[in-house]
C-alpha cells in the first residue's frame, strides 16, 4: 500500500526553506520521466506504470482502491535494470504506452517519511508526502502548517481532472515541451 497525500499549489522556496529547518535532508532532484500502460482488457483504476528518474528505474501495477484514504492506492513494485529494455519487453507482450509523462521533483527524507515537490507540465507544484504508515503520515502533517484546503489523496490524473479542469488522457506526451 501506499501512504501518501498531496498538499496542491505550494511555494516551491517556502516549502524548501520549512524542510530544512526542520533538519530534512535533502536526496535530491532530478527529472522523472515515465510511460504508463493499460491492462489488456482494460482494468478500470488500474494500470502499469514504467518510471526512472536516470539514476533508479521501477515497474509498477498501480490500483486506486479508495481515492478518499491516505493508504487507498495498492502498489506492487519491482525494481528493473534499464528503462528501454525494459519498455522494448513491454512492447513484445502487447502493451504500448498511452503516455508519456514526466515531472520535476525534489526530494527530501524527514525520519522516515518522503518528502517529494513535484512540478508538473500545465498545474502548480504540489507536495507528496508518503510514509510507511497513515499513522507516520499524519504525525507529519500535524508538524507543518499548510492550507488545509489544499491537501487531497487523489492521484495525479485525477488531481488534474478535478482541481484544474484537464484530462490528461489527451496529452499523450505530457512533458515539458508543452509550456
């Protein structure tokens, strides 16, 4: 399971300067670029995701279980040596991408809870928070001050349908060549 909220339209500078003097360490930043699958036949709120940011690259079956939950999307992840090869393989079994997407982010690690800013082509920059619990997710949000109209648990297509008005669905190459 993952373990995450989204804080939407933050201060990129502000939230920097918070983590660190909170004592967050900064891991780093770095461009993410991904290609997202679907099933074959499609499963509704379900697909693949094929994701690197250069130095890591993972392969991911995603499922929204519950979009309202801190711990509502299930997650089996598997770590893969190459981001080509390994979307070559997906192409000999019959999925093609019906995106490709990137993001910038930055990362920093608070005890155990990830700390991700993520900018994305065509909205404001959020902030992600995971841990490894609700309860660690939680005790975190209590820490930091926020605009507490601004937190959702939705994933990222849907943050775009629902607060920006944007189907991502007709953005097959959502990258930052649109801005």
């Amino acid at each position: 399971m993952e373990n995450e909220v989204k804080i939407l339209e933050v201060d990129t500078e502000k939230w920097i300067s918070m983590l660190e003097e909170m004592g967050a360490k900064k891991i780093g930043s770095w461009i993410q670029k991904r290609k997202v699958y679907d099933f074959h036949p499609v499963k509704e709120k379900k697909w693949i995701r094929l994701r690197t940011n250069g130095e890591k690259t993972t392969l991911t079956i995603k499922e929204i279980l519950d979009s309202t939950k801190i711990d509502g999307v299930r997650e089996l992840e598997i770590e893969v040596s190459d981001y080509e090869k390994t979307a070559e393989i997906l192409e000999e079994l019959g999925y093609y991408a019906k995106a490709i997407q990137e993001n910038k982010r930055i990362r920093y690690l608070y005890g155990d809870i990830e700390i991700d800013i993520d900018t994305w082509p065509l909205i404001p920059t959020y902030v992600e928070i995971e841990g490894r619990n609700v309860e660690s997710v939680e005790q975190f949000l209590k820490k930091i001050d926020y605009d507490k109209e601004k937190i959702t648990t939705l994933d990222v297509e849907n943050v775009y349908r629902e607060y920006y008005g944007i189907d991502i669905n007709h953005y097959p190459n959502l990258t930052f060549e649109l801005e």
